[in-house]
C-alpha cells in the first residue's frame, strides 16, 4: 500500500503529460505504414508537412506543460488526434488512388489492402490519449486550525 501511496506522489499531471508528449515525438519516427517492397514508412516519409505539423503541435504541448496550463495541452492533444485521424484517412485515399490505373474498383481496392498500419500508431494515439485525460490530483489543505 506504502508502495501506491509513494508511486502516486511521483507521478503527477505534468509527467504523465511529458510522457505522452515524449511517446507522440517518439511515435512519429517508429513504423506507422508497411508497404510491400517498399518497407515500412515512418511520418517523414509518409508526408514532409504532416511531419512537421506532428512536431510543431507536440512543441505548442511542451509550452502548455512547462506553464502548467493543462488546458493547452489537451487542446494540442486533441489537435494530434485530429492530426493522426486525418493522416490515417489520408494514407487509405492515397492507397486507393496509388492503383487507380486499375480497370476494375475491386482490383483498386485489393491492391490498396496491401497497405498494412503498423505498431507506432498505437504509440502515436496512446501518447495523445495520456496529454487529454491526465488529470489533476487536488491537493488537500493539510493545515490544522486551533
């Protein structure tokens, strides 16, 4: 019990923030998308610019955890989100269009079912998720009246 009690005083709102933040920074250089032949592609490879936006929101997130603005970070939080929603939806548009030179829509769609997500979404997403719902421990005022 000790132990809990301890854990939970060394980790508050602002580290499990960092740590989502340090798994969203972190996330986006892991393999996100699997493409045969080609190999796996990280967010720099996937798009320059998405990259980039990734990094810059993650840097706005560090503002808001630096000042302690809890606010800040969920919101950037949830503009990661958004972020990776979009580049998610972008990824299966581009697959599909990657084939449009096929007669057939069922062609196009098998071939752009060769595109597999890999395992650093998960890093990207949990790491969002940890910035939006860390929450705050209220502190108790531990002064005694007489």
């Amino acid at each position: 019990m000790c132990f809990f009690l301890y854990f939970g005083t060394l980790v508050n709102m602002k580290n499990i923030q960092l740590l989502g933040l340090i798994l969203v920074v972190v996330g986006s250089f892991l393999p996100l998308v699997h493409v045969p032949i080609i190999g796996n592609w990280d967010y720099w490879k996937l798009d320059h610019y998405l990259a980039i936006t990734c990094w810059i929101l993650s840097a706005c997130a560090v503002f808001g955890i630096v000042n302690s603005n809890a606010k800040i970070v969920r919101l950037f939080g949830i503009f990661l989100i958004l972020l990776f929603v979009l580049t998610l939806a972008a990824v299966k548009l581009q697959s599909l269009e990657y084939f449009s030179f096929l007669p057939f829509k069922s062609w196009r769609e098998a071939f752009a079912g060769i595109v597999k997500l890999k395992w650093g979404w998960v890093v990207e997403f949990l790491g969002a998720f940890l910035m939006i719902f860390a929450v705050k421990n209220k502190k108790v005022n531990q002064r005694t009246q007489i």
